[in-house]
C-alpha cells in the first residue's frame, strides 16, 4: 500500500484521474472520502496521516489566518479559482512536508524510545 504523501503526489501528477477534474474542492472530497474510509475499517492513522492533521493549523498561521476557515477555503481565497487553488494546495503541501521533516524524525525517535520503555 503507498503511503499518504505518495498519494498526494500521484494525484498531483493526474489530477482527473483522482479527482475528475482539477479542483481543490474535489481534492477535499477525495481526501474525506479516504479518511472515513479508512477510520470505517479500523485502520489506524500512518504517521504521515497524522502529520497532515497538523496542515489545517500550518495554514492558518501561514496566511495568519483564526481558526475560522477550512484548508481548503483558506488556499481557495487567496487563489484565482479551483485550478490555480489545487496547484496552491500541492506546492504548500511540499512547502509543510519539507518544515516538518525535522520534526517527524525528532518525534519518530521519541516514539520509539517510548515503546522501548514500555517493553522494558
């Protein structure tokens, strides 16, 4: 099974494919479909699905934003229309991807240090 961040980008290389057409709001459909999917057969959150949780907080601090507005919205407004929103979407995703790589590392770490203490 991919991972999350490579479905990301597959849908990226063939948007219609995924979506059935290029728009950021099809892309948020697409990804609550898989969501509840995923939560409807008890597959638990892959630790990429977990950072994406973060995404909606990264955006509104990106565009000092409240929390009032979807992702979705927020990209959408400063976008000239669904299209141009998506492409938005995928280079802020990448933009996220590449802050938080750090991090995910640091917290990999601290979660397995954590089982190992469990274990012991």
């Amino acid at each position: 099974m991919i991972g999350f961040y490579e479905l990301i980008r597959k849908i990226r290389k063939r948007p219609a494919l995924y979506l059935g057409k290029p728009s950021i709001d099809h892309l948020q459909v697409f990804l609550d479909g898989y969501t509840f999917a995923r939560r409807e057969l008890g597959v638990p959150l892959s630790q990429e699905e977990e950072y994406f949780e973060k995404f909606q907080e990264w955006i509104e601090s990106k565009y000092n934003l409240p929390d009032t507005q979807s992702w979705m919205k927020i990209i959408l407004f400063y976008s000239a229309d669904e299209r141009d929103a998506l492409e938005r979407f995928f280079n802020l995703f990448e933009e996220f991807i590449g802050e938080n790589v750090d991090l995910a590392k640091y917290e990999g770490t601290i979660k397995q240090s954590q089982k190992s203490e469990v274990r012991s």
